[in-house]
C-alpha cells in the first residue's frame, strides 16, 4: 500500500500537478481516469455500457490475476475487484444486475453487477477465450484457436463445442461479433491477408469463410469488427511494402456472398493503425461510427505512439466516407494505442475509450470529440498539445482488396471438459487517479 501511495503521488506529480479543469458541455460528463493496478493486454479486456454504468475488465497490473472495474457515468469508481483467474478477456451482460466475464484460463463467471461477488462460475479445460457472446439464451465463448463452446447461460453447462478443420492453420484471432440473427462473426489475419469467417449460432455450421486480399506487396492486418442492421464492418491497418502503415476499413453487405460495399484507409503524418469501431448513430440520412486508432505521427517526448478518435459520417445514399472530428491525444506515463471504443446509447452524446497500457486509462470524450483537462502549466493535455496540425484523411487504396472465398471449412466437434471454477475475489487497493470531472 506504501508503495502504491508513492506511486500515486510520483503520478499526481508528473502529470497532474495543480490540474485545472474545464466545465463540460452542459450535455456531457467527460472524464479521463487511471488506474494504476489495472492493464489491459493486447487483445484482452473490453469495456460495457450497462444500466448508466461502465464496467471494464482486464487485468491486474501486478499478478495479471482478472480484474473488474464499475464506474458510474461521471467516472467515479463504485467497484474495483480482482480474481484468482487470469486476464479478463470479455464481458457481456447477462441479464439485468447480472455480468459474465471470461478468462484467458478458460474460466467463466457469472458476477452480481451491484457487488462485484461471484454468483457462479465454470471452468472450461480448453484454456484461451478470448471473447463471449450472447444469444437465444447461450453463452458463446471463442477461443484463440477459433474454436466455438456454445453453453447453456442460465446453467454455464456445455451444449455443443466445435473446431474447423481445413482453416488456415495460422489464422490468428483478433477480434468477432454476432449480428441480430445470431451469425457469429470472427476476424484474424495470417501473411498479410485477412480472414473473416461467419458461424450460424444455432448449429456452429459454416455461413461461409472468406479471404480479404489486397495486391502485393500491400499487406493487410484486422484488428477489430462489429456490425449494423445492414453491414458488417471490419478495421485494422495496411501496408504499402515498407514506406507506411495505414489505417484501414472495409465494409461488406451481410449476405452469404460478403459483397464489398467500401474500403477506405486513414493516412496521418506517421504510421496509422485502428483497432476498434464502435456504431454511434443513425440517422435518416446518414450512420456515424467511432474508430479508435493510433499514430507515431504526433509524438510527445518519451512517447512511442499516440491515440487518435474519429467520427466516421456514413451517408446513406453513397459509400463515400467522411471525417466529421478527429482527436489525438497524450496518455499518461506514455502513450498507448485505443484498445476498445464504446459508442454511448441515444441520449449520451460521447463515447468512452480504453488503453492499453499500464496503467489502463478510461476516458470518455464529449459528442464533438473533447477531452477537457489541462495540466499544471495550463497546457491542454487532452487533445495532445504536441498535435497542433492533426490532419488525419480518408483515402482509396492504391490497389483495391478483394474479398474471395476460403478453404472449405469443417466442423469438427471437441470435448473440453468443465469443472466447477474455484475463483475468489478480493478488493483492489489504492484508489483510481481522477484527471477531470
């Protein structure tokens, strides 16, 4: 505990002295917190928007034993909890006062969301999840091998659990959604192609599985998906031999045949590479996403890369892509790429964003992409002040990527065994650094 307090106050030191900050917009509660015990890894963790709260699940920065966050929708911490599992990869809401996290163990729990106590919980031998989903009254948990355990949710017992063969065997999972019908979507990428493959959740068959292409010596690599009521979108980055890296979307129709609508790349002043987007609105004209990014293009010192959020306009009359604001931003004790975004329901202009860095920060822009806190010199911290020419542009391709079926695919099943989870929690020590109200 000493240490942690040094810690803090070497932080509150650094980075916030005498921090002012700034009235939010009337319409908004922006924040930015850390926390110096909780990390998210690469690939792990994720953020929910529950009942006016966030819950943010990763690790602890200490032991990399799951931790669980809640905070409410001005950033104040009602929960911080730790459990004997490992890294929290997922966290999806199970019904109401009632959240599931999984670990990179195998492990699933279903939490109370008003505590953080542990109400049940199972423990899966095939180790590696890397996201759950929900739908139809199952649970189901994709592994890092792209296998699929589907699970009774109100009983966490096994229904039917599947692998592919045929697949490429380097296809390396990055991320997946499922879609209001129940398609389960999961994206990777393997030698500078992108792979997406679509499960039908009532009997893990194969919808189909497609390779996305670009012309050598582009590469592409997928970071991130998520889906609307009429596409699915996928993002990451490209690049072009050795000159560059940029930022990269594609958009595909949801039929079988994953007919390419879009594909647009991000180009900053340095490298560029995305790692989520979120849907943010939808109007009758247009639909609006965040797409959360980073770049080496606008470095503070000590700095490797900083994070950067647009607002992606989408009309619906023409694929033709627009940037509506575009925030880059320093990060405390370095800078560290978005790992997940989170668009806010209607009537909760902003979104919020996570890091991955230690410590892991939360922060949650105002609607027209502000983040208001200065530092002890007055200095804008949040957008970065070192990003006084932020001009981030939407560009073609050179060379189009083309999406082409895959292998044919077979479903395999596999027998993981389960066994009652023996996870405890505890409380987290310390307390979250505040950097705005």
């Amino acid at each position: 505990m000493g240490k942690f307090r040094i810690f803090a106050k070497l932080f509150a030191l650094l980075f916030a002295s005498a921090l002012a900050t700034v009235a939010a917009p009337s319409h908004s509660a922006t924040f930015m917190n850390s926390r110096t015990e909780l990390a998210m890894g690469f690939n792990y963790g994720a953020i929910r928007h529950i009942d006016g709260n966030y819950y943010v699940a990763g690790n602890s920065a200490a032991d990399r034993s799951g931790a669980l966050i809640k905070l409410d929708a001005n950033g104040n911490e009602i929960f911080a909890k730790k459990y004997s599992s490992a890294s929290f990869t997922d966290l999806i809401q199970l019904e109401k006062n009632k959240i599931i996290v999984s670990g990179t163990d195998g492990w699933l729990g279903v939490i109370d969301a008003a505590t953080g106590e542990i109400e049940k919980q199972t423990q899966l031998t095939t180790g590696g999840l890397k996201a759950i989903k929900l739908f139809g009254g199952n649970i189901f948990a994709i592994t890092e091998g792209v296998e699929i355990i589907k699970l009774d949710a109100s009983t966490l017992s096994i229904v039917e659990a599947v692998g592919y063969s045929g697949k490429d065997s380097v296809f390396e999972y990055k991320a997946s959604a499922i879609d209001d019908r129940g398609n389960i979507y999961i994206a990777g990428s393997s030698w500078g192609k992108g792979h997406l493959l679509s499960i039908k959740s009532a009997d893990l068959s194969v919808n189909y599985y497609k390779n996305i292409l670009s012309k050598a010596p582009d590469m592409i690599e997928i970071f991130g998906i998520t889906w609307t009521p009429s596409k699915i979108l996928m993002t990451g980055s490209i690049s072009h031999g050795t000159k560059r890296f940029s930022g990269w979307i594609m958009g595909i129709d949801q039929s079988d045949t994953a007919k390419k609508l879009f594909e647009n790349e991000i180009i900053g002043l340095g490298d560029t590479w995305c790692k989520d987007i979120a849907p943010y609105s939808h109007a009758a004209e247009a639909q609006t996403y965040l797409w959360s990014c980073a770049t080496n293009g606008y470095l503070p010192a000590g700095s490797t890369e900083s994070p950067a959020i647009l607002k992606i306009i989408e009309p619906l009359d023409t694929p033709n892509l627009s940037i509506a604001w575009q925030t880059t931003f320093s990060v405390p004790l370095g800078a560290g790429s978005p790992e997940t975004s989170l668009a806010l329901p209607p009537g909760e202009d902003g979104a919020a964003v996570t890091g991955n860095k230690e410590p892991l920060y939360i922060l949650k822009l105002a609607d027209n992409g502000e983040v208001q806190a200065k530092n002890g010199h007055g200095e804008t911290l949040y957008p970065n002040p070192y990003a006084v020419a932020t001009s981030f542009k939407l560009a073609k391709p050179p060379a189009a990527a083309s999406i082409v079926d895959g292998e044919t695919l077979t479903k395999n099943p596999i027998s993981p065994t389960q066994s009652a989870g023996t996870s405890t929690h505890s409380e987290m020590t310390g307390s979250i650094i505040r950097h705005c109200n």
